[in-house]
C-alpha cells in the first residue's frame, strides 16, 4: 500500500462533520466535498495521507493548507474538558457559573441564516471567521462554562470548518464507510469489520511472506475456494490478508505519473505483444490464489474497484490479476454442459491465419485464451487438494458444503458467514457427532447386508437421510463477535446508545478430515503405576504386587 496520494486513486475522505466520502482522485479535476468546499485534485496527489487540510478559498484560485499538529491537539483538548480547570469558584469549592440557569435556543443567535450565508460566500479563512463571528453574536457566551463554549465551538467548527482529512482505502475502511448506509450495508449482509477478521483467523487466510520465508516452509502459500456475494468484499480481506490485494508501490507511481492506468494493446498496436505471455499464462498462479464460486456468467466483484482492480478490463500489473480465479458451479459440477469449456474453438494453421483480417485475427485468439483458460481453472478445481474454504452467500450452506466440502485437503478449514443464526444451526446439528454415529452405524449395517458400493460410492439410503456426510468435517461450532463503543465516565460508564443495530452475525466453521476406509479399534496407551516387591510365600518366591492405584490383577513372580 503507498503511503502517498496517487493519481486515479480511491481514496477516503473524512470531512469535519466525522461523515466518511469515496472519492477518486482523477487529475485535472475537482473534488467537490459538498458544503464544506472543494479543491483541484492535482493539489493532493503526490501528499501525504493521515494530513489534516484546510480548503482557502479565493476569488483567483483555492489552496490547501496543512493544519499543524498542534493546532489539532490544543483543539482536542478543549473539548475533553481542559478548560474546566480555569472555572472560578467560591470559598466553599463551588463553581460561580454553571449552565443550570442557561438557556440556548435560536433566540440567543442575533446573526439570521440570511446574513450566514453571506458570510459562508465571502469568507476565504476556511470558515474560522464564520465562527469568530458566531461566537461575537451570541447574546448569552458570557455565561457558558469553560467546557460548555468549548462544546458549542465544537459544533460550530464541524459546521462551518472547510477542512478534510484522506485515508487509504482498506478494507476496514470500506467496510465501516457501507455499514452507514442501509441499502450499501444490505449488499455485504452487515458484515462487520470484527467478523471480517474472525473469519480470516478461523479460514487460516495468511500471507505467504518473502522469498526467504518461503524457502524455509514445506508449503508456505494457500489456495482458498470462496462463495462470495457480497460484491466482493470478503475476497478483498482475503486478498488482503494474503498481500495481493494492493499493487506495489513502483507499479502505482508508475500508473499514477501518466495519469492513467495500464490499457491492454492490441497486437497491432503494442510492438511487444508476440512476446508478451496470454492471459491464460497470466492466470495461471499456483499458490497464494482465490477461487471463486459463483452462479452467473461471472462473478460479482464490483467492490474490487475501489482497490484498483476491474473484473471486466483488468489491469495485468495488478497482483489480483494472475491470483484470482473464477469458475461457474456450472462448470464445476457439470462442465461437459457449458460450452466454453466443452465446444474448444477450431485450430488455424499460421498460414491461413496470417491472411485474415486484423479483427477476425483478434476474435481467435480471444476465443482460444478464454477456451485455455476455463479449461485449466475447471480441472484445476475439480482435482481439489485446497486448503481453506470461505463461504457467504443467500443460498442454503449446507447445498454449498455438500459440493465444495471434498474438494478440500485434510485440516483444511471451512468458514461460513450468515447474518442470522437459524441456517448455521441446521448445518452445525449436520455435522454434530449425534449424526457421525448415526451414520457410521447405518453404513457399517449395510455393508454388513450387501457389502461395499463399488467405487466407494454411497448407499441411495444414506444420501437420503443424511443430505451431508457428517464424517467429512470435525468441531463444527458456531459463534459471534461484536465491538462495542462504551462511554466511560464517573458513575455513567455504558455502551454508547447511538450504537447502529441490525443483524448480528455468526460465524460456523469447522476442520475438513479424511474419514478411514477400515475398520480402526483404539485400545489406548497401557498404564505405567509403579510396582512393590512384596514377600509371597516361605518357598522363596517374590511377587510384584501391584499397588491399589493399579488396575491389572497379575502377579508377577520372581524365581530365586
């Protein structure tokens, strides 16, 4: 991730009213941040992030200023009460003047909304000399305590104050800035940013290290299958996790100098294109990827663009580019039926090709990338061996695991999000040992009376009763998260009241095992209790007598 403003960037922006904006930063335009003002965007690229600025406004031309650091912390001082200490008081310790008897309604405000506004257009000091003149006409300032003035000119300055503060986009980020709108926190199932990292520990979604560390590991990368519908969402914290999610910084600057992203060239057009490997080359990561399922003719991933990476004209030096992967459950459970796997385009001789038209040319070598590439990614999928699965998605889980669950490698982790407990509870009582022994016995019964399917096929019986094999997963469990924010004050110490409500959450997740084809008895170790020798009979024979902890009853005798 950089630590700069690059060109053609998402960035976020937090304005003075604590409100978060997603924002683009496409040179030679303006960013316009509503009532509190707007800006060139070239005066931010190449600038620090996690920098307050303040918007000076002019008739001629706008300029950013960065608020100093201790211009921010005398500030925030203020309002956390500092200015208590400067409250007069009588012989008894009682302050002079306290807000009891105050009053403060629009009554107290002689400027009208007519005479602010005309301010707001005239003023070029980023709105302090709004509030300087706010503060003026207040008819009843003289009688505020030190922390009730500074709670008003608190307010005020979130009002007026042309100021805004740009933060890198992360998934955190992102997560927290669609949880405060209704309708954008629907799309990601309320998925919160705490339950975004349970699921990421639980799915043992890890980065993969340097070259050095990998050296030393038997297998130091991953490779996830998702079912995501939440736009993308949970493959970008995957990605994240993994360090694939944002392009190197040298790549970006490189990107963000020309003021333009990467374009792919035609082969007319990009005198490197014969040496360039295809796509289906690009795509062909074997470690460090993610695979998602999806049910449509691609999946949906829209929320990727905010990282820098479009599933429709993706960028070739973004990592996401040759890490991610997609295959339809079409192609997964019935691939001779989808025709871009199953119908491979036509071989043309070099001769022949040579002598079509440039478009015919380009259409044949797309039909046969597309064609190479489905056809890798299908039988990549369909031999399995991964070594996590991460579900969330609309459907039932338990017609996802049934198809998914054996396409994992032993102790590999399955992980399933839903925002409410009722489907994760079903799928958990699937799993429960009451079910494994129940079918254990039903199986073992009969084979007993027919003896073993052919091809390790199961019985029609089974599949009825049990819709999953409940030996395929051990530890189901099921569990939730939630941070809360609590105000903590003398005597007044509870969680904040303003808390935002909505579906709470839960998390299954379980260990993908590899059932035994045998017949296996566990006997367990033996005891080891310490003996004593104790004199048995007058013929001179010792025997071992075992103590009372022991719980063997033999003897054993010792001849002389």
């Amino acid at each position: 991730m950089s630590t700069s403003i690059r060109a053609n960037q998402f960035i976020i922006l937090r304005l003075p009213s604590d409100t978060t904006k997603i924002q683009k930063v496409v040179p030679n335009t303006l960013i316009n941040c509503g009532k509190f003002g707007s800006f060139p965007a070239n005066q931010i690229i190449g600038r620090p992030f996690f920098v307050t600025y303040e918007i000076l406004e002019s008739p001629d031309n706008t300029t950013l200023r960065i608020v100093p650091a201790t211009e921010l912390h005398a500030e925030s001082l203020i309002t956390e009460g500092e200015g208590d200490d400067d409250v007069e008081v009588n012989e008894e310790g009682l302050p002079l003047r306290t807000n009891r008897e105050t009053v403060d309604d629009a009554s107290t405000q002689k400027l009208t909304l007519e005479e602010i506004e005309a301010l707001k257009k005239e003023s070029t000091g980023a709105g302090k000399e709004i509030i300087a003149k706010i503060l003026e006409s207040h008819s009843t300032i003289d009688q505020k305590t030190a922390f009730s003035l500074a709670k008003y000119t608190l307010r005020k300055q979130k009002k007026y104050m042309k100021r805004f503060t740009p933060f890198p986009m992360n998934v955190s980020s992102l997560t927290n800035y669609m949880l405060e709108n209704k309708e954008s926190a629907q799309k990601i199932f309320e998925l919160r940013d705490e339950l975004m990292g349970l699921i990421g520990s639980w799915g043992n979604v890890h980065h993969g290290g340097d070259a050095s560390i990998q050296a030393t590991l038997p297998k130091p990368n991953g490779r996830y299958l998702v079912v995501d519908e939440t736009g993308g969402l949970v493959v970008a914290a995957m990605a994240e996790r993994m360090g694939v999610l944002h392009p190197e910084e040298d790549e970006e600057l490189d990107s963000g100098e020309n003021g333009a992203s990467n374009q792919q060239l035609s082969p007319e057009e990009d005198p490197n294109a014969a040496s360039r490997p295809n796509r289906a080359t690009l795509s062909s990561a074997t470690g460090n990827t993610i695979t998602v399922i999806h049910a449509n003719k691609q999946p949906n991933t829209s929320l990727l663009k905010y990282f820098g990476f479009d599933q429709n004209v993706p960028d070739e030096s973004h990592p996401l580019y040759t890490h991610l992967k997609s295959i339809s459950w079409l192609q997964l459970l019935h691939p001779e039926a989808d025709p871009i796997y199953a119908d491979e385009p036509a071989i043309i001789p070099d001769a022949e090709l040579a002598t079509l038209k440039t478009n015919k040319r380009g259409a044949y070598h797309r039909k046969r990338n597309r064609w190479a590439r489905t056809q890798s990614i299908v039988n990549e999928v369909r031999a399995g061996e991964y070594d996590g699965l991460v579900v969330a998605t609309l459907m039932d889980p338990d017609s996802v695991l049934k198809h998914a669950v054996p396409l994992l490698s032993g102790s590999a982790p399955v992980v399933v999000y839903s925002p409410i407990p009722e489907q994760l509870v079903t799928l958990t009582d699937l799993y429960s040992t009451g079910r494994k022994t129940a079918y254990l016995n039903k199986k073992r019964d009969l084979e007993e009376q027919r003896g073993p399917m052919p091809g390790g096929a199961e019985f029609p019986e089974l599949a009825e009763e049990f819709p999953l094999n409940p030996t395929l997963l051990l530890a189901p469990t099921l569990e939730t998260v939630r941070v809360r924010q609590w105000q903590v004050l003398p005597g007044r110490t509870h969680p904040m009241m303003s808390g935002r409500g909505g579906a709470e959450g839960y998390v299954f997740h379980g260990i993908r095992v590899l059932p035994s084809e045998g017949f296996i008895q566990a006997a367990g170790n033996p005891g080891r209790k310490r003996r004593k020798l104790v004199p048995a009979t007058a013929q001179g024979t010792v025997t071992a007598a075992a103590t009372p902890e022991t719980t063997t009853s033999a003897d054993v005798e010792m001849k002389s």
